[in-house]
C-alpha cells in the first residue's frame, strides 16, 4: 500500500515509552499499569490505571489540532449534554527529534459505534443523542462563550471538508482504490451525488463551532446504545455545520436518521448535500483504512456508510 496515507505514522509512542514520559511528567502515576488502547490516524492512545486516557501524536501535521484540543475542550465541555475528553494532564516528550505535547484526561467508558456494530433500528437512541449534541454544539451561544476571552485562534474549516468539491479528486481516488482492490463495486447513485456536490461553491454561512471528525469511530454509545462520548478532537474549528453532519448519512439510516434529524432541526437541502458528500469521503477513507490494517469490524461499518450515505 502507498505510504503517503491520512494515517500515516511519523513516530508511535510504544506502551513502555509512554511508562517512562508518564512517570517522569507526573509523579503520582509512577508505576501505574500502562496499556494499548488504540492507535487512531493523529494518535496513539494508551489507558494508564484503568482510568486515564494519554494520547501521543504520531504526525507532525496533528500538532495544532492537538493544541487547540488543549484550549477550546475545557471550555466547551460543560456547555454540551453529554461527555467529552477534557485534557487535565498535559506533559512533553524530550526527544529533541520529537518534542511534542501528549495529554491526559478521564477514560470514557463506551465503545465506537463501528465496533459496537448495531443494528440499524438499534442506532435510534445514539442518533437522536448525537443530534441533540450537535445541536447544542453548533447553537451561536456555544462559541460565544467559548471565544470569549480566547486567545488562540480557531480557524475556519482549515481542511475544506465543508466544500465537496475542494477534496473532490481525492475522493474520487479513495473510492477507485476501493473498487481496484475488490473491496467495493462502484456504485452509479455515489457517483451522481458527488456529481452533484460538485457544483457547489463554498459554504456561504455562518460558520459554527465543530467536532471537525465526527465519524463512527468517534461516537461512543453504552450497552444501551445510546451516546458515552464523542472523542478525538483535534480538528475542532468553524465550519459550516454540514461537517459534523455528515455523521447523520453515514451512520444511521432510517429510524435512526430520522431521530437525528428530529433532534438536531431543520437541514436544508444544500446542507444535507455537503453532509452526504463528506459522509461518502469519510466512509471510503475509513473502508480503505480499514482493508489495508485488516479490521473487518470497521470495514463493514463504513460500507454500510457508502450505502447509507445515497439512501
């Protein structure tokens, strides 16, 4: 597989690694267990104690997201319905090749909705509570307050995913991969909606405060189904709010996006276009993610989001 992928590692933090930097940035934790969580395309994560999630980017091009994680999570969490990571740890490596951040904050108890694997008409209640977040996210009031006093900036959708026809190539080069390496058959209804996407211009709206990345991976729902948490923000920005709402089309269909829409309001048709568009980019990302580090779990979950995404 070609190199030069989203998820390509620059450096990974290995769980002895992350002992030793722990240890030594926080006292408290010295000879607390370290172990493996995940590795996500910005980050390798590990659980410390059973209770502290660390993370330790792997790509130079990770890093200001991770700084503005650091800044606009403290301030937005209590303002949202349901939990998020807040950074509390905040530690340096001394590698002088890699002097970077890593972070700690309280482990979320949940699992992803791509490895809880639901049901669809089993997706309602993490629908309707992801709709009710991001309506609560997006709302004018929540950047309000947590620009005021701000000092770091918070760019404007800094990788264009509110602009389908911006990344439109690549796209179009992730499904091909797809199809070339027999993972998935081209569909004529993905291509006459990215078609269509297409011929939009920018986004002409307010832009509002966003998840930035908000995929199956990073939806967590409880034994119930209904939403844990929402992790993993280091592409929090302004944008227009189609770029958290592409989760809407990619992950639930049905009752289930009906009880998203229900939750979240009005999306007019514009909107749902950029959304559905993003939904297709992200759901190919992921499949073609996910067939190259042989996860099968999360292979299925995000073709499941190419149909979705058209239905």
């Amino acid at each position: 597989m070609p190199s030069a992928r989203e998820w390509t590692a620059e450096r990974t933090v290995s769980a002895r690694r992350a002992a030793e930097l722990i240890s030594h940035a926080f006292p408290q934790l010295r000879g607390a267990p370290v172990a493996a969580l995940s590795e996500g395309w910005d980050n390798t994560v590990h659980v410390v104690s059973g209770k502290w999630v660390f993370r330790f980017p792997r790509r130079a091009s990770a890093l200001p997201g991770f700084q503005r994680e650091l800044v606009v999570l403290p301030r937005v969490a209590h303002l949202l319905p349901r939990p998020v990571p807040v950074p509390e740890l905040v530690g340096m490596d001394d590698d002088p090749e890699c002097p970077w951040p890593f972070t700690g904050s309280r482990l979320l108890p949940g699992t992803d909705v791509a490895e809880a694997a639901l049901s669809e008409d089993a997706r309602v209640p993490a629908a309707a509570g992801a709709g009710a977040f991001l309506r609560v996210l997006h709302a004018p009031a929540t950047w309000a307050a947590v620009r005021e006093g701000l000092v770091a900036e918070v760019p404007v959708d800094p990788l264009q995913r509110g602009w389908p026809g911006a990344r439109m190539d690549r796209t179009r080069e992730s499904l091909r991969r797809l199809v070339d390496d027999g993972v998935w058959a081209a569909d004529v209804g993905v291509a006459a909606l990215l078609a269509e996407a297409a011929r939009l211009g920018a986004p002409s709206g307010e832009p509002v405060l966003v998840h930035g990345d908000l995929h199956v991976r990073h939806l967590l729902v409880d034994g119930a189904g209904d939403v844990a948490g929402v992790i993993d923000w280091g592409d929090v920005c302004l944008a227009d709010p189609a770029v958290d709402l592409a989760l809407g089309y990619a992950a639930f269909s049905g009752s289930a996006r009906t009880a998203f829409l229900a939750a979240y309001g009005d999306v007019d048709a514009e909107r749902e276009l950029r959304a559905r568009a993003l939904a297709i980019r992200l759901s190919a990302l992921l499949a073609d993610y996910a067939a190259g580090d042989s996860r099968p779990v999360l292979l299925a979950e995000a073709l499941a989001g190419l149909r979705r995404a058209v239905a």
